[in-house]
C-alpha cells in the first residue's frame, strides 16, 4: 500500500481518505458529423477537440504507471469547514455512529466495511452512471488524537486537493487557467458534494479567466454545459442549453462514461425531438389546410403553394423520410436551414382583364409559423 498525505489544515480533526484515485472515467466521447456529411447517414466522427492543456501538475509522481501496489491519498482537513461548505459532509459527519467514533487503540483499527463504519459515508459510481450506496465508508482513528476517516472513491486527486483548498479559503491555489477537462473534474466534485456556494467566488474567476461561448456544437460545449450547471452560472447554463438543443443531433452520439450530466443532455435531448415533432406535424398540417382551401388566398394561390410544399419536401431529402422519434441525426438547426432554402416563385394568370400575379413568398409565411418557439 502506498499511502500520500497532504495537509490541507494541520491542524485538521479529519482525515479524508481517496481510494483507487482516477479511477473514475469522467471523459466525454461526442461524435460529430464532418463538413459535407449527408444529414441523418451514417459518417460521424469522434470530437478530437483538445480540452486537457494545460496539463494539471499530478500530485502521485512517485507511483503514477505502477499498478503492483494500490495507493491511497490523505487528505487532512477541517470538519467544520467540511460541514459548512457541503450538505453531503454535513449530514454524514452528524449522523448516527454504530459504535464509538474515536479509537483510543490505532494499532488496530476496525475493519472498513465492518463495526465502525458509518452509512451512508460516501458514494461511487457505477458503469451506469448512478450514484451508489458506499462499497466501503469508515470513520476509524488513525491515530491517538481524535481524528475521523473519510473513504472517498475515484476522484482525481489533483481536482479533490483543489476543491478542498478552496473550501478552507485558499482560493489563490486554483490556477486562473486550467485545461477544460480539469475544470470539468473540479466540477464535478464540486456538483457530487454541494459545495457551490464555498467555491462560488473560485468559479467566478475562472468564468472571467477562461469561459468563452462555444463556435460550434460538440464536446466542449458539452463540457462548459456542465460546468456552468455545476458552478452555478445561469445565464450560460440557459444559453448552452439553447444551443444544444438547436445544433445537438441525439442523445445516442453522446458517450458520458460517469460525468454526471446524462440527466441535463436526456432533457434536452427530449426537447430537441419535440422541437423536430413539431416542425413535421406543423408541415404535415398546412399540406391538409392547403389541400382544403384552407390555406391560401384563393383556390389557384392554395394549389400552387401545395405543389411547392409537396415538390420542396421531395427535393430536400431532410423532410422527405418518415423520420421517427428520437430523430438521431438531424438537428432543430438544420431545418431551419431547409426553410430558408424552400424556393419562392411568382406566377400569374390574365384573365378578361388585366393580369393578376401571385408569389409564393406567402407560403414562408405557413411555414415560419412551422419553427417552434423558443423555451
């Protein structure tokens, strides 16, 4: 066993103890379809985007590429500023002890998953996302002062010192620019145990330092979605999400692994199908009144814009198909792009009188009123 410790207060009355460090995956795969790709057919590719430089400084440089012995890392800390500044700790450091919460014998401390222990202590993840009761949670005495034992699983040691730091007022330790990546496991930790309000002016640095709108749709917009929920910045969060509801092309492109944000893209995703249901009713709908007379200003005006409605949905093969739900591979943005490529051709008839000319632009009209509304 190899066995790092950092103290982060010395004077700390716990020790949190990270078990198996990086073993969490909280990478993010996103397949994107290149430039030129016929929409809704097979050619993605995995985002290749670069989002972990600057490299994080590892705090395991000893035993980093060994896997013969398992490492755990010490944390020692303050449980009042633990308590303060997270809920989770609050409710797991005031709660109910099977036996006595101080060892006066550290020569043999109890097992971790036997008398001792304390649930809940804290949580994993599984290969389905979810958060999990604890594999193992203890609270022992390490040593004859009265010092509590925190299991914590997973974690990247570099994010979770950081976090930890700042919790007990360290803010200058937090780099002003680190790699997005990283933000994104800070984040993390920062969402798992609801510490936003102790990280609160941390975040608003690094929102000022490093935070700029995503270009185009892919996985790091998908990654500042998730950091803005987790640090709380609304106005961003409502205007990521905007944009991954317009330009998002499904939920099944999307591989999170154990980042916690399945539950924000299956809510979007949901309302980019709803955006898309209603486009296609809405089509579906002015065909009907055109065929009706319901539609248009009189009955030569109504026949020649369901012609055009009937010969563009055939021309442009986004609208053509009998798509289903969940519409992978078509985006909100991209039909709205077909609308605007949907031709406008005048016409007219003479009659005994003098001539009398029509345009198709009036059937932009039916459509425009087609595109949802934004949320």
């Amino acid at each position: 066993m190899v066995v790092l410790t950092h103290d982060v207060d010395p004077q700390g009355d716990l020790v949190v103890v990270l078990k198996e460090p990086n073993s969490a995956n909280l990478t993010l795969d996103v397949s994107i379809r290149p430039s030129g790709t016929v929409l809704g057919k097979e050619g993605y590719q995995n985002d290749k985007d670069v989002l972990n430089l600057p490299k994080a400084k590892s705090i395991l440089p000893a035993v980093e590429g060994s896997d013969k012995e398992p490492v755990e890392v010490h944390f020692k800390v303050s449980s009042q500023h633990m308590k303060l500044a997270s809920p989770f700790f609050e409710q797991m450091l005031n709660g109910p002890w099977r036996e006595s919460t101080f060892s006066k014998a550290p020569s043999t401390p109890p097992s971790r998953a036997g008398p001792g222990s304390l649930e809940p202590c804290a949580e994993i993840f599984d290969d389905a996302y979810e958060r999990l009761p604890p594999r193992s949670a203890a609270c022992t005495s390490s040593s004859p002062l009265p010092t509590r034992e925190v299991n914590v699983h997973g974690w990247s040691p570099e994010a979770l010192l950081l976090v930890l730091k700042v919790i007990h007022g360290m803010n200058d330790e937090f780099p002003l620019v680190t790699s997005v990546e990283f933000l994104a496991e800070v984040a993390t930790i920062v969402d798992y145990y609801q510490c936003q309000r102790a990280v609160q002016l941390a975040g608003e640095v690094r929102h000022q330092t490093m935070y700029r709108f995503p270009l185009a749709y892919g996985k790091r917009c998908i990654l500042w979605l998730f950091i803005a929920w987790a640090f709380g910045w609304r106005d961003d969060f409502s205007k990521l999400a905007s944009f991954v509801i317009e330009h998002g092309e499904g939920r099944r492109l999307i591989k999170s692994n154990e980042l916690p944000v399945t539950v924000i893209l299956g809510t979007l995703d949901n309302k980019r199908q709803e955006c898309i249901t209603k486009i296609l009713t809405r089509l579906d709908e002015l065909a009907d009144e055109l065929g009706d007379d319901r539609a248009g200003c009189d009955h030569r005006c109504s026949s020649m814009l369901l012609g055009s409605l009937l010969r563009e949905r055939k021309n442009l093969s986004l609208l053509d198909p009998d798509l289903q739900s969940p519409y992978t591979g078509y985006s909100v943005h991209e039909y709205a792009k077909k609308f605007s490529a949907f031709r406008v051709i005048d016409w007219g008839y003479r009659g005994w009188g003098e001539g009398v000319y029509y345009s198709t632009w009036v059937y932009h009209h039916y459509i425009d009123a087609a595109a949802p509304e934004g949320d």
